[in-house]
C-alpha cells in the first residue's frame, strides 16, 4: 500500500470527499450572493444571518408544529425567502440610487439586528435537531463510514446548484434576469416589471441561503452565531471566485472546499485560515478573481 | 464611496470660504479641549479615556472612508494589532509607555502597507470584502500566536512611567496623557485633510478617471491613506491597551470593526467631528447598556438601520446642514 | 447583639453603622447569554441567593445584598464590570466568572482593590500557580483535575491508548498537555493529536483522523460548542459504536442535558458535583431546581453555593469584612457544607473536595429527565488537585 506524504490514500478519499461536503455549503452560499450581487448589486452581509434563519425556522416547524424536515427543506427557505423580500422592498430598496456601500451597511445592521433577536429568545448554546430517519445510519465505503445524510447534502446542493444554474443561463426568466442586470431600464420598456424582478432575486438568493441553513440543522448546531463566521469565509471564497459568472461560484465553493479538506489533513492548524491565504494569492495574480469579470 | 450628489458630504456642498471655516473649526476644537480639560473632574476618567480612543480610532476610519471613499470592513486588524504589540512590550519588554505605543503604531503601520497593498488592488465591496478578510486572518493569528496569549489576552500590562519619570498608575495622570495624543492625532488628521494631498485625495474619491486623466496616480494616494489611517488607528488601540491594562481578542475581531463604522456613520462620515460624536454617543450606549446582553447588538444593528435609511450624512453632518458650515 | 433582637426597623438601621452589623455586597459575575449562560448565569445567583439564607444572614446581623452582571465572557467586559463594582458600586466578594481569561482579570482587580474573589466557573489551573493571589479561592474545579480524573482514571479502567482533539489557542493546548502527561504516567500510550480551529463547525474530518488512529479513547481538549459540535458529529459518524471511548476533558451536565443522551451516551467525564450523589445533594438540589425553572445544579452552581455558606461564616467568625482577616478564617477553617461535605482551602487559594469520574448513561438506563451519570469512580480529594508544590504559586512558601 503505497502512502501519500504519510496519509494513506483511503484516509485521503475519505477526507476529500468531507470537503467536498463543507464545499456544499460554501457552494450554495456564494451562488446566492452571486445571484443577489448580479441583479442587485449589493453584497448581502445579512446572508449569514439568513442561512442561520433558514435552520431556525426548520426547528421551529418541528418544535411549535410538528413539521418534519422534508416539508422544512421547502417551507423555511420559502419562509425565509418571504422575510427577505418584505425586507428588499421596506429598506433595501430605498438605496438603489446610492452607492452599494450603503446596501452592504444596511445589511450589516440587518444581521446584527436578527442574530442578536435569535441569541436573546434562544440563547447561544445550540439547539438539537435530529437527522431524518430515512437518512439516519451510513455506509461502510471501506475507506470511510460516510454518513447517509453527508451524502444527501452533496447531491442535494449539487441538484439545488445546477438547477439554479440552468434556471439562469437556460431559460427565458434567466434570460430577462440576465438583461435586466445588463440594462434595466431597457428591460422595463419591453414592459417587465424591473423591480419586482429584483424582489424576486432577492427573496431567492436569501431562499438560497436558508435552504443550506436547513441542510446544516442536522449536522452543525443550531445557533444564532452558526452564520456569523461562516459568511467571512463565503466572501473570501467569493473575492476568490470573482462574481462574474454563476458556474464559476459554484465551482469556486465546492473546490475550496477540496482545498480546506485537504488542509485539514496535512496541516490542520491551517486550516481556518487557508482560504484566506488563497484569496491573497489570488488577488496578486488576477485581482478580478478567477471567474471575474475586470472591474 | 460618496459619488452622488446626495451622499455628498454636507462640507463641500455648502459654499463658504475656506478661512471661515477653519476659524470655526478652531473655536469648536478649543470649547472641546477646555472641555475635556475639565472632564475627568466630575467624570469617570477610565469611560473618558474610552471614548477618546474610540474617538481617534473612528476619526482614523473616517480619514480612509470619509475623505479617501473606501470602506475597510477589517480596521479592527490595526487597532487590535497595536494593541498586543503595544501591550506586549509594556509588559514582557518592560518598555516606558510612550516607547510602547510608538512599536504598537509602527506595527500597525506596517500591517497597512501590506494589506493596504493588496486590498487597493480591488474597489468598492470587493475592497470592503478584501479587508475583512484579512482582518480575520489577523484574529486567527492572535488566537494561536503564543505571545498574545490566545484567549487569555495580554493582561495586566503596567500602565508604567512616562520618559520612565511620571507615574501613570493614577487614572487623572493617565488621563492627560491619553488626552494629549488624542488630541495630537486628530490635529494631524486635521491636518492631512486640509492639505493639498488631502484635496487630490477627495478628488479622487469624486471621479477617479478624472484625477487619473489629470496626471495623479490614484493608487498610490489611496495607499498612502489607506497606512495613514492604519497607523492612527494603531494609536489608538496601543493606547487603549495601556487604559484598559488589557490587549484582548475583542480587539481584534470583526465587531470591532463593525463598531467603528457605525460610530463613523452615525457622527457623520466626511466630517471632522462626526467621529468624535459619534465615538461620544456609542461608548455612552454600551456602558449604560452593558447589562442588556445581546440586547446591545440588536440596538447597534438598529441604529446601523436607521442611520442608513434616515441618517446617512449622522448626527454631525445634520448639524453642518443645518448651520450651514463644514463640521 | 441581643439588643437588635428588639430594635425594630429605626435600631435596625441604626446598627447598620455600628461595629457588629455587616453590610455586604456580593456580585455575581457570569455569562448570561453566551455558551455557558446555562451552566453559570442566573443558576449561580439562585445558588448565591440560598447560600445566604441557608446561613440565616439576617438573623445574625450580617446583611446581604447581591448583585449580578453579564461579562459575556470577554476579558475586557469582565475587568471592566468588576472595577466598577469595586469602585462605585462597593461590592465586597466577587463570586462564580467562568471563562478563564475574565477570571484571570477578575482575580487581578480583585488584588488590586483588596478584595475577594472565589471563583467556582472557570478552569484555569493559573489562578492557583503562578498567577494566585492572596484573594483569590479557586473553588470546584480546574483542569488538572479534570485531566487528572478523566485521563488517570480512564487509563485504569482500559483505555490505554489515546487520541486527542484539541482546539488549538492556549486553553486547548494546556488541557492536551495536562492529560497526556496524566495518561502517560499512569502507563497510557498518546497515539497522536489533531489541532482544529477554534471555535469550528466542522470536526468530521478530526474524527475521521481519530478513528483511523485506532486509539481507545479520543480525548476531547475543546469547549463549549466545540465539544457539543465534536460529540455530535462522532455519534453521526459511529464512532463509539465502532468501539472507541469520547471523553470530555471539559463538559458540564447542562451540555449533556442539550445533546440528549442518544447522542451524548457512553461519553466520560469528571466532575466535582452531581446532583444524584447523596440524599443530601438531592435534598438541595431539588430545592434549586424548584427556584430554576426545574434545570438541575450544574457544579459551578454548587461551588458558588458552597463558597458564599463559607465565606459567610469566616465573616462572622471573625466579625469584618476585611478581605486580609476574611481570607485567612477562610483558609484556617476546614469547609463543610451539604454539597461537597469536607474540604480545605490550601494556601495556595485551592479548595479542594473528592471528584468524580461519570459515563452518560444510554436512553434505557435513564430513569427520568436530568439522571443522566453512572459514577465510574471517585477520586479523592488530596489526589484529585495539582499538587501545592507543582503549581508555583509564590504564596506557597
């Protein structure tokens, strides 16, 4: 049996595809700020927030009502993505004819606002919510137990990642979303309503969000702070990626995932800061990031 | 980031001559010396000396944001950098307070010129993005870095004797002496806006290709700003080390850099005494709410709010409308 | 004294001045929102609270007003709090402050002002080595005890070869160090450590490396929701299923009590306190519980009980509340309360009592909410502390 650098190669399979699995999430992220970024304009600060929402919500149908996590998986990013869209319209909306500096700060505030409800009413040590019993139990790879469950979360945000691609590159509503960011006013003469558009990219990129939130329920804690760092880490892989193309996002989350999976093995004290290191990397070679556009 | 006319700051869209203003600017500076001269007399002088850091930390913010048009989301880096280093050499070095301080600046300073470096490299959000995640590579490096003392911090550092004479054990004596380089940096930062390096500055926040065009390197102005305002606010976190005899993680985390641009924004940005209003009212705030828990955030993030929608030119710059006259 | 017996309100506050009645202020300093609001928080004021009228300070004219305050955990909020208390505030005993860096902080302000400060919360063995002070009781536990109890006594029961996940910053990596060296001496093998980022979400990777390792015990040298993170993940990826033993080097009954014991069962772990020992711990447990919302005692909260009932009575032994005179009754007299039974305060400012080594229980073998330990083994108290000399404290002398 031959080593790699003193880790065996099962050892290694096993640890790539847990990186794939942390990729998932950094994925489904970026792919909704892109989204957010491509219309809008804004960075989106709250989305950690909202990914933190979207698994609140899923233990509130099970806690107060009684819904499983299936009917969650869809009922909290719908909820979540409603939240959002109440919140473009009453505030975000009001600075569109300002610099996008502004909508970042706005959202920053958003999120302090809503994690610091969330940490008052549910305190800070996490809640439990159990994995699906369907997914419960793993299987033997021979070179890693892997978890039902894991598995699910990387084909469900694979299904979620390139459904939203093919949404946006393929068909007419991600046609016209593609010239509105390009021309709005142009869009609203051919009589589309421009800004319910965007209401709606809002409240789908924030759906986003909160579907990864409900993915993450089972497995992380449920806590109010859950999205906090985690969106540093998702803006970085953004800078990385650049936000010029929604492929590029979702390439950019899952192989950063890779590359953290990795980290973890050969050099763990590393770990927490090597997406960061690339992005420095990244932004002395090709500051427009790896799938951006020049500014 | 101020481009359109209604973001201008209220300073340059009311017109009076650049003499009057500074002698108003001048009156204004002295009531607030005598006034902080008085201050630690009738108030507790460690909350004083609190938002007097606050103050200079958020007016070197300003200086970037306010007067350069970036947004950095990772100051809290300089702040809390020059805090460990300036702790550091108070306590394991032994260095006299003053000498402490001017390593934790130069620390900082340097911090600047190599994140300054990249980060300008990118604008707008990016640059926003840029910042903060070098920030956070800062914090994780204070985390496991021995000498910072992870989560610990670096507690009790000698507050130590100035030029190794006076004793600034007393909090009246420390004070002063905090007061004084307090007042020395905002004087300097008064000072950089108000010369000609300044106006090109301001130039190129209004219309970068122009000032391009007209023969100006953009990016070694915003460089150079961008470690300007590193540096003060490096000063004011090595000295609030010596305040608080504390250099902590809390300096160095991404609230803290939160923190400064909500006092920015909320005194008013672009402003010269925005951030020290504004440093005034957010200190007040979290000391006589310090018992509401994480009741603190959601007020923080409401104000954040509400500035944003409402408030955009902060408590200062409404007031400078209102009286006509560049604050 | 007999006088203020008929003195009614006006002789009352009269004596309040006079040389017998005691005025004191405790402050309660915890986390009340953060990751430990649950184990410390307002519990650690209903202990504070009974230990003031289990001792019947108002009949013996020591009157006593508590107060309380969120440190959020952080070193600066801490040391800030505290010297207002001291201050503006006159508080004269500052008890309980979790979190080892706010305690540190604490115990510095405290020395500086000259008062006292008994710390039942937090877990750094600095307070009684070389940063110990003459007014500082560390009271329920540290991690050496932890290490030890957990570490030793794991490696007699079979458990030879460890393990270890650490959370790498200071407190992680001096946890890791105290129980390898306990596990080393008492025979056990350290197969290898992984260092995760703090704080993490992710640790199946870490658990994976674990697993592979082939170690019996996986040493968990983490905290708060990184523990709970950790212990959650290893039961999705079967790791005690698969035979190999968690245990927790630092896990408190409510972090038991969030995980669910479906989760949490089989883990190991030490304690100083737990409420199903003695009919005399249920009898003030339930009491508690009954003025806590039903949650149980946590240690913390029975240190802050046990070391308010002692510093009350070395208050009235001696008649002041002169921190110098308080603190040497403290020390001379042995302790002795309901919830930890017999113990010392050394010189060094260690309180120390028996410790418990604890396995959660599976789903079955629990009987109702909150029974949740088997006591594996109890290691007693003049083994279950660092020893005096070990630890540099300059007031040991």
């Amino acid at each position: 049996m031959f080593e790699l650098l003193g880790i065996p190669p099962q050892a290694l399979f096993g640890q790539l595809l847990l990186g794939l699995i942390n990729g998932s999430f950094y994925a489904l992220l970026s792919l909704g700020l892109a989204v957010i970024f491509g219309l809008l304009n804004i960075i989106n600060f709250a989305h950690g927030a909202l990914y933190m929402m979207g698994a609140f919500v899923a233990w509130m149908l099970l806690n107060y009502l009684g819904i499983g996590y299936w009917p969650a998986l869809i009922l909290a990013p719908l909820a979540v993505g409603i939240f959002g869209m109440v919140i473009e319209r009453l505030m975000i909306a009001r600075l569109y004819h300002l610099d996008h500096l502004y909508g970042l700060l706005l959202t920053f505030g958003l999120a302090l606002i809503i994690q610091g409800l969330f940490r008052n009413e549910y305190g800070i040590s996490g809640l439990p919510y159990q994995i699906p019993t369907q997914l419960a139990g793993g299987q033997n790879l021979g070179f890693m137990f892997l978890p039902n469950y894991r598995a699910w979360v990387v084909v469900a945000s694979l299904l979620v990642c390139f459904g939203t691609w093919f949404m946006i590159e393929k068909t007419r509503l991600g046609a016209l979303l593609r010239a509105a960011t390009e021309n709005p006013a142009l869009v609203g003469a051919f009589g589309i309503n421009v800004p319910r558009l965007i209401t709606l990219t809002y409240g789908f990129g924030v759906a986003l969000a909160a579907f990864a939130g409900v993915l993450a329920a089972p497995i992380y804690s449920v806590n109010p702070n859950m999205g906090a760092d985690l969106i540093i880490v998702v803006f970085a892989v953004v800078v990385i990626g650049g936000m010029g193309s929604i492929l590029g996002s979702i390439v950019t989350g899952f192989g950063l995932g890779l590359v953290e999976g990795l980290t973890r093995v050969f050099y763990p004290e590393g770990s927490a800061v090597v997406i960061f290191v690339i992005m420095a990397i990244v932004l002395l070679v090709k500051p427009a990031g790896l799938f951006g556009r020049a500014a | 980031m101020v481009t359109g006319p209604e973001t201008a700051p209220a300073g340059i869209s009311v017109p009076v001559t650049a003499t009057g203003a500074a002698r108003l600017h001048l009156a204004i500076f002295a009531v607030a010396l005598a006034l902080a001269l008085a201050a630690p007399f009738f108030l507790y002088p460690v909350f004083l000396m609190k938002v007097l850091c606050f103050a200079l930390f958020a007016s070197a913010f300003n200086l970037l944001l306010g007067y350069g048009g970036l947004l950095s989301f990772g100051h809290a880096a300089y702040f809390g950098s020059a805090s460990y280093v300036a702790a550091h050499a108070a306590k394991v070095w032994g260095l006299t307070p003053e000498l402490a301080i001017l390593l934790g600046t130069g620390a900082a300073a340097v911090l600047g010129v190599v994140f300054g470096a990249l980060a300008i490299r990118r604008q707008g959000i990016y640059f926003a993005m840029v910042t903060l995640a070098f920030a956070q590579m800062v914090y994780f490096f204070s985390l496991q870095a021995p000498f910072t003392g992870g989560e610990d911090g670096i507690q009790s550092v000698p507050r130590g004797r100035l030029f190794g004479m006076i004793s600034l054990g007393p909090d009246i004596n420390l004070y002063f002496f905090v007061l004084a380089i307090v007042v020395g940096g905002l004087l300097l930062i008064y000072r950089i806006i108000h010369s000609p390096f300044g106006q090109v500055l301001k130039a190129i926040r209004d219309n970068e290709p122009r000032a391009v065009s007209l023969g100006y390197r953009a990016n070694r102005y915003k460089l150079a700003v961008f470690v300007m305002s590193a540096t003060l606010a490096g000063l004011a976190g090595a000295t609030k080390a010596l305040v608080f005899q504390l250099a902590s993680l809390t300096d160095v985390y991404w609230t803290m850099s939160g923190e400064v641009v909500l006092i920015t924004l909320l005194g008013g940005m672009g402003t010269v005494f925005g951030p020290i209003v504004g440093a005034a009212i957010v200190v007040t705030m979290q000391n006589y709410f310090a018992g509401f828990g994480a009741w603190v955030t959601v007020i923080q993030g409401t104000i954040f709010v509400i500035g944003v929608l409402l408030f955009r030119e902060g408590v200062v710059g409404i007031l400078a409308r209102w009286l006509r006259r560049p604050l | 004294m007999t006088f203020s017996r008929f003195a009614l309100p006006l002789g009352a506050l009269l004596l309040a001045g006079a040389a017998h009645a005691q005025d004191i202020r405790i402050g309660v300093l915890n986390d009340r929102s953060g990751i430990y609001a649950d184990l410390a928080g307002q519990g650690s004021v209903v202990a504070a609270q009974m230990a003031v009228e289990d001792f019947g300070a108002e009949e013996k004219g020591i009157n006593v007003s508590i107060v309380s305050a969120d440190h959020q955990n952080r070193p600066d909020v801490a040391s800030t709090i505290a010297r207002q208390w001291y201050d503006e505030q006159g508080v004269d005993v500052i008890v309980d402050v979790p979190t080892s860096s706010a305690a540190l902080a604490v115990s510095d302000i405290t020395r500086e002002k000259n008062r006292i400060f008994l710390d039942s919360g937090a877990g750094t063995t600095e307070l009684t080595g070389e940063q110990c002070s003459p007014n500082t009781i560390h009271w329920t536990y540290d991690t050496y005890a932890l290490a030890n109890g957990t570490g030793g006594a794991m490696v007699e029961q079979g458990g030879t070869s460890w393990f270890f996940i650490t959370a790498d910053y200071a407190f992680g990596h001096s946890l890791e160090e105290e129980t390898i060296a306990v596990v080393e001496a008492a025979g056990g093998e350290v197969l290898g450590t992984v260092r995760h980022p703090f704080p993490g979400t992710d640790f199946s990777s870490f658990l994976l490396q674990a697993q592979s390792s082939g170690a019996d015990v996986i040493g968990l040298a983490n905290a708060g929701g990184d523990t709970i993170n950790t212990v959650k993940q290893a039961a999705e990826f079967g790791i005690t299923q698969a035979g190999q033993d968690l245990a927790g080097l630092l896990i408190f009954i409510t972090d038991i009590h969030a995980l669910g014991l479906e989760t949490a069962q089989g883990l190991v772990l030490t304690e100083a306190f737990y409420w199903d020992l003695n009919d005399d711990t249920r009898a003030w447990s339930q009491r508690f519980a009954e003025r806590h919302g039903g949650a149980m005692p946590t240690m913390v909260h029975a240190g802050v009980y046990s070391s308010v009932l002692h510093y009350l009575k070395a208050v009235e032994a001696t008649g002041t509340k002169e921190a110098e005179a308080v603190m040497a009754e403290m020390k001379a007299t042995p302790t002795e309360d309901p919830l930890f039974g017999k113990g010392e305060v050394r010189a060094d400012g260690r309180k120390i009592h028996d410790m418990y080594l604890f396995r959660v229980k599976s789903p079955d073998q629990s009987e109702g909410p909150w029974d949740y330990y088997e006591t594996i083994a109890t290691i007693p108290a003049e083994r279950a502390f660092r020893p005096m000399e070990e630890g540099g404290c300059p007031l040991v002398e």
